[in-house]
C-alpha cells in the first residue's frame, strides 16, 4: 500500500507511487512531481539523429564558396587575385567549368562563378531541388553570363515538369563586366524550346541589378506561367528581353536609364523560333518603365497575343514612347489592353513620339482606359500604324487638362478606325465631324493623315 503524500519528506519517493515531494527553491514549502522512468530519460539523454534530405531543400549562394571567401562583399575580386588560375577554379566549381567549358582566371569575379555552379547545380537533374535563394550580400558579375536553367537536365520534361524558384531576397547585383547578359537562358533551338523547355515553370525576383549602361541584363525564355516580380533594373541597353513566355505575369518590374528599351517582349533568339511558334502572352500589373533619352521606349512589345497593361507607370526625363507594340510582324488577331496608365515627362516635357504607339496589321485591336497625363501640352496619346488592313483603336475615359493630341500613320493597305468616349482631345471636339475637321480643329491630328468619316466614333465627356 502507498504511502500519504503528507508522509513525504523532501527528495523522497513514495513507496509504490510515481510520485516525488521536491522542496521549493525559495518562499517554503513542497512542490508534488509525478515522476515515470520515461520523463527523466528525457530530461537526462540527448539524442543525436541523422536526417537525409531528398527533395524540397532551398540551395543558397554562400552553399558554393570555397571556404575561404565570402561571396556578396559588393567588392569585385578576379578569381586569379584570389590565388586561382584556370585550372583550380575548373576544379573547385566543376560545374561551370563544364557549363563555360573553361573559367579564365583573370577576368572571371568570385562571385559569377560562385553563383554560376549554384545554378547549375539547380539544373542538375540528380538532384530534386528547385528552389535557389541569393541571401544578404551584394553581388559582382563579370567574366560571363550566368546561364539559367530552363529544365532538369537528364529529365523529359514532358514526363516531370518542373517549377524552379529564385529568390533574391533583396540583393543587389552590380555588373562591371563587359558580357553581353548579366542572366540568361541557355537555350539552342526551337525543338529544345518545345520539347525540354516550355512546360516547366519560374518564379524569379526580389533583387536589383545596375549595369553600365550597355548590354541587357537579363534574357529570359522558353517557360509557361512565369511569375517575374519585385525586380529593379537601372542603366542598361535593355533591361528584361523576353522569348516564348507564355501566359507570363510580370509584378513590380521597374526599369531605369536603359538607352533602347526597359523591357523587349519578342520571339525566341534560338534557332528556327518564330512568332507563331515562339512569340509571348505578357501581363504586366504596377510595372513601371522610366526614360530619359529622347529615343528610349519603356517598353516594346513585339508579335505577343493578349498583351495586357494593368495599373502601370511611363515616366522619366526623356523619351521616345512610355509603350510600343508592334504586332505587323504577324497577321493573327494579336490584341492588346493597357488599363489605368499614368504618364509623365517632367519638366513639363513630351514623349517625342507618343505616349502609346501601335504598328497592327489587321485585324489588330488596341484599347486603353484611363490614361492619365502629367506633363507638357501637345502631348500625342496614341499613335497608330497599319501595314495591312485597319488597326481597331479603342479609347475610353482619357481625361487631361491639356487636352490630347492623335496620330495615324498608314503604310500601303493600312489603315485606322477610332472608337473614342469620355476623351479630352484638342479644341474640345464634339462630335466625330469635328474630330475630323482639320480646318476648325487643327490641332487634334498630329499629322495631315486622318481617318476617313467611316472610321470615327466620338462620344465627348460630360463637362
């Protein structure tokens, strides 16, 4: 029989009990514990397991450093200051130095060739991991493009498509070299781009990259359903070049100071692509493209179907068009949106072309709602080209307190038509006679081209 808990002394048991009287550390008195031979061996014994990843695991930057550098100093070190010639560094990242076919000492930065064997080491299809991460650092590119990869190699992508992930997390990548790309895909043909590349997926952002105000930095193709976001891109030629994305999101991609374009939408750049067979089905959403050279476009877009602009900004200092898309190149109805723009040039200047430009071949169709304008007068709202049959241009609730100016351009066999309500154009038009009345409102056209009287739907907006 056991004993009474009143019966214990402290550091006692209690014969035929699992219970223990402990004496309180301070204040008096006893503290009742129900002890069992398991709860002390877990108190008492560490226990040390062994645990095997095989898939789902992120891989980040600082997993490929030699041991002795740090990479993301923001500091640009050539692999031979740090000790490497060409043949050391093939051996400590084998990767690419399979990938390069060599690492040339001299010019190569720690950092490319770091962040290079991490990529390839995603792409390597012995391994199931998809997910890359930068972590904290600034990061030096020069000595070659790092290659992303489009799909697992040794994996048919028809059977195990994949879906990669690379996450800045907020760095910062600064390009000194002279390469022609900072990040591209590595892509040969269009038979790799239908049948390896374009059912696995990406997600890829949250990061900046600077340049030196030539090249692109970054070159991106063959995938579905790619969501690019959160990317900063300043001071290149091109900032993004797209190929064969197909039903891709583009969040928050902003591009600053780049001489041609911020961002090219186009077919594929392997061989034998083409716009029927490689062409894009880009939505760009809070996007904003700043120019500030007289011939710089914000963004071009080039054969894609289904172009959307939701809730974007065009602005800089300069520029030649905040968008341009030319869909000539193709005579598949390819439609495109822009919804809730704001445009600015500052100093109360102009883009010198237009704000938004078209070149169609029928039966193209653009529409734009909500344009807003913040800058000089005289600005050109739409400017439309056809090379083949009639662009259909459709244009709703654009109101400016400096009134908007139009521009058609027709080529051989092209033409325009002009479907227009709630817009504030130029001497305050009324009606769709007006509008084409170049002698009593000689302003609205900013050339002597204009639409013939079949053409033209005008509703003005209620004052």
């Amino acid at each position: 029989m056991g004993q009474k808990i009143s019966e214990l002394t402290a550091g006692s048991p209690a014969v035929g009990t699992d219970l223990l009287r402990v004496a309180r550390s301070s204040g008096g008195g006893y503290v009742d514990r129900s002890v069992t031979v398991q709860s002390i061996l877990d108190q008492t014994n560490t226990v040390t397991q062994n645990i095997t990843v095989t898939g789902g695991d992120v891989l980040r930057f600082q997993d490929f450093e030699d041991g002795t550098n740090t990479v993301g100093t923001g500091t640009a070190r050539s692999l031979q200051s740090l000790g490497y010639n060409n043949s050391t560094a093939a051996t400590q990242w084998p990767l690419t130095a399979a990938k390069w076919g060599s690492i040339t000492a001299s010019s190569t930065d720690y950092d490319t060739v770091v962040i290079q064997e991490a990529f390839e080491t995603l792409r390597n299809g012995t391994n199931r991991v998809r997910k890359l991460a930068a972590g904290n650092g600034a990061f030096v590119l020069a000595g070659s493009p790092i290659y992303l990869p489009s799909y697992k190699s040794g994996v048919s992508s028809n059977v195990d498509s994949q879906m990669f992930v690379f996450d800045g997390e907020g760095c910062r990548f600064r390009v000194t070299g002279s390469q022609s790309y900072a990040f591209t895909s590595d892509i040969t043909d269009q038979t790799e781009a239908d049948n390896s590349c374009i059912d696995n997926r990406w997600r890829f952002g949250n990061f900046k990259i600077t340049g030196t105000g030539s090249n692109t930095a970054i070159r991106f193709g063959a995938t579905r359903g790619a969501i690019i976001e959160f990317i900063e891109i300043d001071d290149f030629a091109t900032g993004w070049q797209s190929g064969f994305l197909l039903n891709a999101v583009y969040n928050e991609l902003c591009t600053v100071n780049c001489s041609t374009q911020g961002v090219l939408i186009d077919k594929g750049w392997w061989t034998s692509a083409g716009y029927s067979t490689a062409g894009n089905q880009p939505m760009f959403m809070n996007c904003r493209f700043r120019t500030v050279g007289a011939s710089e476009i914000g963004c071009k877009v080039v054969g894609a179907d289904s172009t959307w602009f939701q809730r974007c900004t065009v602005e800089g200092t300069d520029g030649a068009y905040g968008i341009y898309i030319d869909n000539s190149v193709t005579t598949v109805s390819k439609n495109a949106r822009i919804d809730v723009l704001h445009a600015e040039i500052g100093s109360s200047g102009v883009y010198a072309n237009a704000i938004i430009g078209v070149k169609g071949s029928d039966p193209f169709t653009m529409k734009a709602t909500e344009v807003f304008w913040q800058g000089g007068s005289n600005v050109i709202l739409m400017e439309s080209e056809s090379t083949n049959g009639t662009n259909h241009i459709v244009l709703r609730d654009c109101l400016t307190n400096t009134n908007w100016k139009l521009k058609q351009i027709n080529t051989t066999g092209g033409t325009s038509s002009w479907d227009m309500k709630n817009i504030t154009l130029q001497g305050n038009p009324t009606s769709a006679a007006d509008v084409r009345d170049t002698v009593g409102f000689p302003n609205i056209w900013a050339t002597a081209t204009v639409p013939t009287s079949n053409r033209v739907r005008f509703e003005p907006p209620m004052n």
